[in-house]
C-alpha cells in the first residue's frame, strides 16, 4: 500500500508540448524528437499503472530509507533567535543526497522500456552516483559524462561511480563543466537512443524532463507538508530550497504551491552577483534556448553561455528548470541569492549547532532560511530543504577552513 | 527576397540532370578574414553554402564542427560578422543560395525579429535552426517568413510518418534529411537504407530533399546523389581547416580542391 500523503495527481501540468507558461517545450534536434515522444508516453503510461508505483515506493522506503525525517532545529532557531528551523532531511537517503528519488523512477522506467544501457551527466557526481547505483541494483550497463575539470574536483564521487560498476567519461569540450557533461550525454543519446536511458539529473531539458523529475521528486514536498503538520499543527509559513537546475526546489515547493506558503528558491551568488562569477541565472540571467528548453540562461549579449562559478559544484549551472523561471514570473516564487562565503558560514553553523554537516549545496538555501528566520516570530515557522550530506565537500571546505579550525600558524 | 534563388537552383540543377552540391562552413572560423576567403572560395563550387553560426554549445555536432566553433568564437566573432560574411557572399557569388545555420539561442538573443530582417539584408535565403522542431515554431516561423526566409527542417531515421507530414508543411526550401542517428560527421550508413528513407519522405513531400552528416568521401557523395536532390557536406569541408592552420594559402587551395572532388561526384550522375 502507498501511503496516502503521496498524492498521484499530476498538478499544474505543462501543456501537450511541455511549455510552462512561456518556458520549456521541446527544443531539440530532430533525431530526438521521436525518442522524446516515446519516452513521454511510457511515463504517462507508467504513471498511470499501480504497479510502478508500488515498485517505486518500495524501493523508495527499504531502499532509499524513505520518509526522510522532518527535523526541528531547537538549538539553531535559538540561536538565531526568530521562526523555528525544521529541515526536511534528505541527506539522510541512500547516497546522500535527494537525487536518488529521480533515479529509482528512471531507472525503473528505463527497465520497463527494456532499455539496457543507462547515460548521465553529473557535475558534483551525486546525480551519477546516484545514476550508477540504481544502474547496479538494477544490471544496467551505466556511462556517466562528467566534465574533466568537475572529475577532478571531485575525485572521491568519480572512484565511487566506478566502484558502482560505472564508466566515468571526462568531457573535455567548451568549459569542461556540467553543461558540456550535458552535451555529450545529448550527443551520446541522439547516436544511442534505440537502446539506451537519458537519465537527465534536473528538472531541465527537453520535455518531459522537467515534468517527469519533478514528479519523481515531489515526495519531499508531499511527506514535509505531512510532517510539518503532525509536528507543528499548521503548515509552514517559509519553504526554502537552493536551486541550481531545481529539482531539489521543484520536489519540496510543488506540494505547497496550493497553499499560503511563501516558496523560497535560492541561487549561488558565488563571489557576488556584481563579480560576474556566480551561477544565478533566475537573478541575473535572461530567457534563452539551452539543453532542450527555453528559460532563464547566463549568456553574453550574443547569445553564448557563459561560464559559471559556485564554491557548490551542484549548484554551477548556466540554466535552470523552466518551470521555476514560469513560477517566478507569475509571482508564486520569493527569490534569493547565497555567496559562496554566506553559504560557507550556514555550513559552520549547522555543523557546530546541531552536529549535521550539511551539503555545501544546501548551505544555500541554509543561509536565506537562517536570514528569513531571524526576522520572523518563535511561532513561525520556516522549512528548509537539507537536500545532501556534506560528507563529499570535505576537500572545498578543507582548503577554505583548514587555517581557522587548526589555528593558522601565521 | 524577390527572387526564389532555392527554387531555381533546384529547377537547374534538375535541368542539368544532377544533384546540387550543399556546402558547410562556420562563419569566423578560424577567423573573420580567413574565413570570408575560404567562404568565397567555397561559394563558388557549391549551389547552396551553408553558414554556420558560431555556438557555445553545438550539441548536435561532432568534434570537427565543434571545434570550429571554439576557434570562431576565439578569434571574437560576433553575430554581425556573420552577417557581414554573407552579405560578402551573396555580392561576389549572385547565384550561390546561402543558408544560416545554427542553434536557436544566438538568433534568440538577438530576437528572430532582428535577426531575420539582418538576415535578408544580407542576402540570405534560408535559415536552419537545429533545436527548433515545427512544434516550437511559434518562436521564429512569423519572423522567418515576414522577412521572406525558408524555413529548413531536419527529418532523421527516427522521424516518424506523423513528423514527416508535419515537418513538410511547416518547412520551405527544401528538407534536410539527416542520414544517420548520430551527430554531424559520424559515419554514413547504408545508402540504400537512406535511399528508401528519402523515398518514404517524397511521399509526403514535394520539396526538394537534401542530404547530410556523415558524407565524406566523392564516392559516397555519388551514391547519394543518385536519390537524393542535393547533397551535403560539412564536417569533410570544416576538417582542411585545422589540417591547414598554419598556411592560410594552402587552407584555401586545399577547400577548394576537395570542393571541386565533391562537385565532379554530384555531377556525373543522371537522376
């Protein structure tokens, strides 16, 4: 049986193309238009049939270890002295982090469409960690694409997809980064589509991407606002979650978009919006066409990407999903933006205050929950989406804090 | 545009009994001087010069077009040196058909409005934007067809007859047929699978279809013009460029001998 807090119903859908409002769609090249279309029904299909479901929800709780837990932070909302601080934990989950709800659903789609071979791009590596593992369990053969300059940064997730039984692929193309990972796993697919499973990371891409990982995600959402009211009686009154392509955002903000919450999503300002150097692109971008749909892009006045910067390697990311940029203009989504070293600070914060280290990702959306809760009342309160374990960011934080935790020697 | 240059390129080369030669280049590649010699030079072998337009991302293409857009956007090209370059083209090569080609968010960011009107001023007959399907049209088709452009659609192996349809009256010009799943410059499959497939898109269509990726050698290129109403090559003619990176003479000589190859093979054919 699933439990009834996972309602099924497809809300605020896109339309028959995948636009919502004006953003997202199907940009793509025409070789995969037609594995687009295949995909969107079988997930419709899918979506449709119990028995998904019931497979999905039983790995999502004995594998996964799903319900995450909802959290209060009693000692960090005294010390920040406003609203109380609930963190939704998903750095609880098996591989730490929120990304393997997505998986566990594509994965399980990619079985049923008797496909044998799964493709990913990952920048961090927690969405090809979590792509090789769901790959492992399931015998899948798995190629992940990861930019030569992220594989390198992140050493120990590259050794972890290998364990896993992955073949890590350095790209070395354009900035050698997540979006260029992302291009080769589209060129990958457009070669490889007959017998092969894009299992895309974000709610981004062509549709039926952003749908489809926003629905494989909205369990966050939907067991917080359970949570939430069991532990507090009422619904919370600020949701905060950091974006980069948004699916830990989509997956704990789309359940409450019915309700009187303030839905908070949370950019890497990186050395400051004025820098130049941050991944911002609801803040500081403009529409553009990227990766299959249309959104907010950082992008000269010529229309070509540029490079992004973020101390979160999971958060260094020119796009964003579409269907955030659609919830901005219409006004439903609160906006804001985290530097590199106001995310560091949250880090240290949680950390020493309630012995959870948070991903640097997370340390985000950390930063604006702690700053909204400051200025509110101890009868408010304001959830938090702790959407990854900091375990993997142990080298950024290392070189960033060594002198000040060991005593500089200066 | 007051004259069909597309329509009459293809009534004469039917006329001449062959196939009409499709050539690829990226604008500014490897640089803006460099690149309206090699454009020229390749403008008058081919009856329809493809232009590339330089994208960050070009994520249908293979490694030698990629890298011709990293040396294009190196050496500073900006979406008015395209335009300069095909302005260039149409002046010297009168009855050369030229045809942008590129990713949707170069003219998105400049607007299709804007774009398109450059685009006619300088001479351009069609436009070929590799991640707009018909179904996104609503971004470009109205500016496209005020300012008297073709609209070109890509057809591929995947495409089924539903898109076909689709695609025929949405599109204007002629259709390319992309004759592999794969990126540009991967490797051509059978012929005859490819003509069957050309075959399966006239009976939905009557417009000219052309086709491309993965031709490279003149013998493949006479095989598919025995089917096939134009034929393209792009990766073939973008690889001189870094095998010539020091000796822009010898780049230019070099495109042009292969175009002249690539020129005899759609010829010697009778359809």
């Amino acid at each position: 049986m699933i439990d009834s807090i996972y309602s099924l119903d497809i809300s605020h859908p896109p339309d028959i193309n995948g636009h919502f409002g004006r953003f997202g769609g199907r940009f793509a090249a025409e070789t995969l238009m037609g594995p687009l279309k295949a995909l969107e029904e079988a997930f419709y299909e899918a979506w449709k049939d119990e028995t998904f479901h019931q497979k999905r929800f039983h790995l999502l709780k004995n594998y996964v270890g799903r319900a995450t837990p909802l959290y209060h932070a009693e000692h960090l909302s005294k010390e920040v002295g406003g609203a109380q601080i609930y963190l939704k934990r998903e750095d609880l989950t098996h591989t730490g982090a929120h990304k393997i709800n997505n998986t566990i659903g594509q994965g399980l789609l990619a079985q049923r469409m008797g496909k044998k071979r799964v493709i990913a791009e990952t920048g961090a590596g927690q969405h090809g960690v979590a792509t090789a593992t769901v790959a492992a369990m399931f015998g899948m053969q798995c190629d992940v694409y990861m930019g030569r300059e992220d594989t390198e940064r992140q050493a120990p997730n590259v050794f972890r997809m290998k364990l896993l039984g992955a073949n890590v692929i350095p790209v070395d193309s354009g900035s050698a980064t997540l979006k260029d990972a992302l291009n080769e796993a589209l060129r990958d697919w457009v070669a490889s589509c007959e017998d092969t499973f894009y299992i895309i990371g974000t709610v981004a891409g062509p549709h039926p991407y952003p749908l489809m990982v926003r629905q494989f995600h909205v369990v966050i959402g939907q067991e917080a606002r359970a949570q939430c009211l069991a532990q507090t009686g009422k619904l919370p009154d600020v949701a905060v979650a950091c974006v980069g392509g948004g699916s830990n955002a989509m997956g704990l903000l789309h359940p409450f978009r019915d309700d009187d919450v303030r839905l908070v999503a949370v950019e890497a300002a990186g050395h400051g919006l004025e820098s130049g150097e941050h991944a911002a692109s609801l803040a500081a971008g403009r529409p553009g066409i990227l990766h299959g749909n249309l959104t907010y892009l950082l992008e000269n006045d010529e229309g070509q990407i540029q490079g992004t910067h973020s101390i979160s390697a999971g958060l260094d990311y020119p796009g964003v999903g579409p269907e955030l940029a659609a919830m901005l203009e219409d006004g439903q989504l609160d906006l804001d933006t985290v530097t590199d070293s106001e995310a560091l600070e949250a880090f240290k914060t949680l950390t020493r205050s309630e012995g959870i280290i948070p991903a640097l990702e997370s340390s985000h959306a950390l930063a604006s929950g702690i700053r909204i809760a400051a200025g509110m009342n101890p009868d408010q309160t304001v959830l938090i989406n702790l959407s990854g374990r900091g375990d993997k960011d142990m080298n950024t934080v290392f070189d960033r804090l060594h002198d000040e935790i060991e005593g500089s020697k200066a | 545009m007051s004259r069909d240059r597309i329509a009459e390129c293809f009534a004469r080369c039917r006329n001449e009994g062959r196939s009409a030669l499709v050539g690829y280049l990226t604008a500014g590649d490897p640089d803006v001087a460099t690149s309206e010699e090699l454009l020229l030079a390749l403008a008058g072998k081919v009856d329809i010069l493809e232009i590339g337009m330089p994208f960050s991302d070009p994520m249908a293409d293979g490694p030698v077009i990629q890298a011709a857009s990293e040396r294009a956007l190196e050496a500073g090209v900006l979406i008015r040196d395209v335009f300069a370059l095909a302005a260039k083209v149409n002046s010297t090569c009168p009855d050369t058909c030229i045809v942008l080609m590129g990713y949707a968010n170069v003219p998105y960011a400049l607007g299709f409005e804007n774009f398109s009107e450059q685009a006619a001023r300088a001479g351009v007959d069609g436009v070929l934007i590799v991640d707009i399907p018909p179904e996104e049209g609503a971004v470009c088709d109205h500016a496209l067809r005020k300012n008297g452009l073709h609209r070109i659609l890509l057809l591929s192996p995947t495409s089924s007859d539903t898109r076909i349809k689709l695609a025929s009256d949405a599109a204007s010009g002629f259709i390319y047929y992309v004759s592999l799943t794969g990126i540009t410059g991967a490797e051509m499959g059978e012929a005859a699978a490819i003509e069957q497939q050309v075959e399966r898109i006239r009976s939905f269509s009557s417009l000219p279809i052309c086709v491309g990726f993965g031709v490279k050698t003149a013998e493949q290129a006479a095989k598919v013009a025995t089917f096939a109403d134009g034929v393209v090559i792009g990766s073939h003619f973008v690889s001189q460029i870094p095998l010539h990176c020091n000796d822009h003479n010898a780049m230019v000589t070099a495109l042009k001998k292969t175009a002249s190859a690539m020129r005899d093979a759609v010829r010697k054919v009778a359809v």
